[in-house]
C-alpha cells in the first residue's frame, strides 16, 4: 500500500496560548509583535505529514519485522505483541515555516518562531491521528517514536523512513546523517492499536521536561517489559 500524504492540513495558531507560552500578558507591549508573527506565520505555514499501514510480518522477544525491516526494540516488541497492522509516519510544521525562521535575526524572534513551528507540527500530528482513525477505525492507538527512549534508539529513523519511502520528496522532510530530521519541528514514530494506552514519556526518567504527557513511571519496564516479567 502506497503512503498517505496530508499536504492541506488546516491550522490556525491560538494566540492566547501562544501568549500563555511565550509569557506575554495583556496589554505587553511585545504582545503586539507577536500576533503580527503569528499572522505571518499562518500565512506561510504548510504543515504536512504522512504515514503509511505497515503489516507486521514476524516478532521476537526484541524486535519485529514490518514491511520487510528489522525494528529491534524490546519495548516494541511488546507493545505490538497482539498487534498486526501498525501506522509508521513522519509529520512536519513544513520547510515554508523552516525557511522563514531561518531569517530572523534576533534571539526573541527564534524563540517565538520555535514556539509556532511547534503549534505547526502539533496541527500536522492532530490531522494524521484523525484521519487515521477515520480511515482505518483502528480502536485506541498509541504511539512510539525511535529515541525518545532508550529501548528504541534514534537510529531506528532509517528503517522508519525506508518504511515510508520517500519523505523528503514527499513532505520536505529529511533524514539526515545524524537521524535528526530537518526542519526539526518534526515529527516520526509509528501509532498503534492498544488496548493499554502507552506514552514514550512512561519509560522517560528525565526531569522538568516541557513536553512530558504522562508522569515517568519507575517499575513500568520492569513490570512490563523485563524479559522475566513476561513468564
């Protein structure tokens, strides 16, 4: 099956929680500034994204093939244990929003920016995750990104995007020597049908972090995914 690309994803930045995050109040003489960003931004931005159903072909206790690539991950693994068909994608804010914030100058501007193309690829993840579940009726899904724990390491990126074939060409996303994707507001992982709803930040120990969704869990990988603890 050929990937799914959403290239007219509808997005529109709400401004008081962009104010919220960038901590502009009423009446801040920045605040101004700001939305006349935010317009520019809308103007310009073409979030994308775009995945693709991956059959899950055979599984061990560490890895499972999909599609004809090895993905070695023990937590994987068991996640997608009574899985058959997953959602492999890559989501992006867009290489329009890339480029126009890589012309400011200042340090303010950046911040700002960051905090939109943010807002960008959250409209990009949003739409993937809607039509997905229209398209597909898969229940309740999760999902997992490659190195956003230590199971699953970010150079599981280059099996994901030879999953999808041609992201770069398709979405203007790359994959660079390092893993990291340009423009960097993006977004990779693969969504799932689960019957135990799974964040990446479950397994995540680290503190104060502003994306966390759920709270770190300590004996959740010994609980769950020690090799002991399946019987």
């Amino acid at each position: 099956m050929d990937a799914t690309i959403l290239e007219e994803v509808a997005w529109q930045i709400d401004l008081p929680q962009l104010k919220r995050q960038l901590g502009l109040k009423v009446g801040d003489s920045y605040a101004a500034e700001a939305e006349v960003m935010a317009a520019r931004a809308e103007a310009i931005g073409r979030p994308k994204a775009m995945y693709k159903v991956g059959r899950i072909e055979s599984r061990g206790e560490d890895h499972v093939v999909i599609e004809g690539r090895t993905f070695k991950s023990r937590v994987l693994a068991v996640n997608l244990e009574k899985v058959h068909r997953v959602f492999p994608f890559v989501a992006t804010c867009g290489v329009e929003l890339e480029e126009w914030s890589s012309t400011l100058t200042s340090v303010l501007d950046k911040f700002w920016a960051d905090a939109i193309k943010g807002m960008a690829l959250g409209a990009s993840i949003l739409a993937l995750l809607e039509h997905i579940k229209e398209q597909h009726h898969p229940g309740d899904i999760s999902m997992m990104s490659p190195g956003s724990i230590k199971s699953w390491p970010l150079s599981e990126q280059r099996a994901l995007f030879s999953i999808l074939g041609a992201p770069e060409g398709s979405i203007g996303v790359e994959l660079m020597e390092s893993c990291f994707m340009k423009p960097s507001m993006s977004a990779s992982g693969m969504w799932f049908p689960t019957e135990h709803h799974f964040e990446n930040c479950m397994l995540c120990p680290m503190e104060n972090c502003p994306g966390r969704r759920a709270p770190h869990d300590k004996e959740l990988y010994d609980r769950k995914y020690k090799k002991d603890s399946m019987g």
